[in-house]
C-alpha cells in the first residue's frame, strides 16, 4: 500500500498529486477483518493461476482507505505496482458515458433527443428515431454492430461506420447489452457536439479538473506505455496467453469508448466516489446532484437483458443492483442502489450512495463464466460485509 497522495512512475516521473486524502480503515467505519478476507481471497486467485496481477481501492466519504496491488503486472517479470495501468475494457463505457451526460448538464443535449437530430446521417437503415437514452442503457436495437480498427486513427470514417449501423430489432422494444455499438455512437455525437476529439473531451471535461490525469486514460500517450499491464486469458493447458490486440501500442492510443480505457483501481475509486458524492469530489463539482440520480436510476425495470440473461436494471451509463436475486459484479449483498460496472471478464467497479463507499478491483486475465461472475460477487459481497 501506498500513504501518499502522489506516486513515482516506473520511469521515475512524479505522477500528479491524487485527489483523495488517505484515512485508516477504522476511522471510515470499515470492519478490517471482512477486508483482510478479500486480500486473502485474491492471493489465493492468484497462487492458483487464475490470473497474473490485480488492484483493488476502497474509499468513502471523500477518502481513500485501501489501495493495494498484487502478484504480476506482465507475465515476463514485472510486478504490479501502485502506477500500473489495467485495462478497463468496459468499464471505460461509463467514462465515456459521462461525455454525454455532461453535453447534457451544459444544456446542449437531452437524453430524450434523437440521435438523428444532431447526425442526419444516423437515420439510415431504420435508425431515425432512436434517442440518446436509448443507445446509452442498451435499448438501441442494434447490439452486433461494430467498426474496423480505421476508426482508431480516422474519426471521420468512425462517424461513417457508426452511421451505417443496421437495425437488428426495433428500438426500445428489447434490452439487449450493446458490447461495442453504443459507446460507439456515444463517442460520435460526443465528436459532433462538442467540436473536439471524444478523447481530448473526456480528459479535459472530467479526468483532469477531478485530478485524475495520471491515473485514468481513454487513449493512452505513448509516454504512459510503459505503465500498462499486459493483458491475458487462459489457454487450453491451463496458463495463460497475451491477448494479441489488446496489448499492441496503436490499440492503447485508441482509446476505444467501448472498452480500451486504461486506470489504476484508485483512480477509478475516485471517479465512483465522485458519483456517490453525486456530482462533486472534494469541491470540484463536475455534475449536479440531479444529473447523477437520475443516470443512476433504473431505466429498464425487470426487463431481461438478452446479453446477460438476467435483469440489469439499467440506468444510463452504469447498472444497479436493484431487488432480482441475482446481478451482475455489484454483490448480491449490496444496497438497491448500488451502481457500477464491469470489464469482460477481469473487474468491476462501483459506488454506493447509501454508505458513501466506492470500490474498484482491476485483474489482468480476461476469464470466461461461470468462475468470473461467482468470484465477482465473492469479492464485492466481502466489501459490503465490511461496511460498517
């Protein structure tokens, strides 16, 4: 662990001051034993191969009361460290959904406004009527749809190809998890709207000002490259393969919306505290109190979500736990509202707003179900046991 609100780079740079002072366990009302358990839980996890490296961060009320790292980094001999750079995958949706979230605080969008109104050319193939809250919670009626990797350097031809989407059911009648569509579109009209790269936006408008430009990218400088983990999945003989196109430069420089962004757990456990603390984190106020509860509502009830096979109960940009049995990465245990979201396969992140805790764990081995949404509820259920 780490007691400072700055940490040295592995190239020896000072990385920029963190926004969250440190405070001891007991004095933000955690129960330490439940919390030594989880550390236990994921060095186990890690001794058994199950993935090479983690990070995990724990805060409440403005404070950060755990930050620690695990095991390997890369597979070739670098350790996890307080500096390391995991990526997202789609936890980077929630990122990105916040571009959208504040053209709408600047009154420059609506949730309710047609995608169409601000891209004529989205209206192609059926797709007229489709509204911004729609696409962001998952009701958008095309979940299979995708771009080619031109997209990552050609943001016109990114607008092309996001406006050639075709309709795979009618809009608003389903809810089906749209892995790579949406943020997609998302990160067009953020383009559109603002007149900037989507990228440049989302650092400028919200990473930075909460003093979370060192320790969360959508689109990775080259100078930060050397801080990334190296990202696995298991193979057939039971260890673990590099996945070939996450782990290249011109896929870290991307930034992909949907699932290419990069963060330490703290960094991440900052930005939910932001959202527990509806809208501001220590002083800097980045959303209104009203904008986060209502994101952070259920949009989609009970309804099944086919890419999932369960209720999701979706608000726009992040999930809650809501009343159903089961749910996805938030823990069984946790309050109603409790929101957050996943990375396929190595991680989730979370808030919630009834305690004021926020809390990310970060791995670096992409695994399949059913191991990795049992052992997700496993790790979050520890975190919820711990609140006191």
């Amino acid at each position: 662990m780490n007691d400072m609100t700055s940490i040295q780079s592995a190239g020896g740079s000072v990385l920029p001051a963190y926004p969250l002072p440190r405070a001891s366990l007991a004095q933000l009302g955690f129960y330490e034993t439940a919390l030594v358990k989880l550390g236990a839980v994921i060095k186990k996890h890690i001794a058994d191969g199950r993935y090479p490296g983690a990070q995990i961060a724990l805060a409440r009320h403005g404070q950060l009361a755990l930050f620690e790292s695990f095991g390997s980094a890369s597979l070739d001999g670098k350790a996890a460290a307080d500096d390391t750079l995991w990526l997202l995958f789609s936890n980077t949706k929630v990122v990105t959904a916040m571009g959208i979230w504040a053209l709408v605080e600047d009154g420059l969008l609506t949730f309710s406004d047609r995608v169409a109104e601000h891209m004529p050319e989205f209206a192609q193939h059926g797709k007229g009527e489709i509204t911004i809250a729609q696409v962001i919670s998952h009701r958008g009626g095309f979940p299979s749809q995708n771009v080619t990797p031109a997209v990552w350097t050609d943001h016109a031809e990114m607008r092309r190809q996001v406006c050639n989407f075709t309709l795979e059911w009618t809009p608003g009648t389903r809810l089906h998890y749209h892995g790579r569509s949406a943020l997609w579109v998302a990160a067009a009209l953020i383009e559109t709207v603002s007149g900037m790269d989507y990228r440049d936006f989302l650092r400028q408008r919200i990473l930075e000002p909460l003093g979370l430009g060192g320790d969360i990218f959508v689109g990775m400088p080259d100078a930060q490259h050397a801080r990334a983990a190296t990202i696995y999945e298991p193979d057939a003989s039971g260890g673990q393969k590099a996945l070939q196109e996450e782990n290249t430069a011109p896929f870290r420089r991307a930034g992909v919306p949907s699932g290419g962004g990069y963060a330490t757990a703290r960094g991440m456990a900052a930005l939910y505290q932001m959202l527990a603390n509806f809208g501001k984190l220590n002083g800097t106020r980045i959303f209104s109190r009203r904008l986060i509860e209502f994101v952070t509502r259920n949009h989609t009830g009970d309804m099944n979500d086919g890419g999932m096979g369960m209720p999701m109960h979706r608000g726009l940009g992040v999930h809650t736990r809501g009343l159903t049995e089961k749910i996805r990465g938030l823990g069984a245990i946790a309050s109603p509202r409790t929101f957050g979201h996943g990375g396929v396969g190595t991680s989730y992140c979370w808030a919630d707003p009834d305690s004021g805790v926020s809390f990310a764990y970060i791995t670096n081995s992409r695994i399949p179900d059913p191991w990795h949404s049992r052992r997700l509820d496993v790790v979050a259920n520890l975190v919820h046991s711990a609140i006191e």
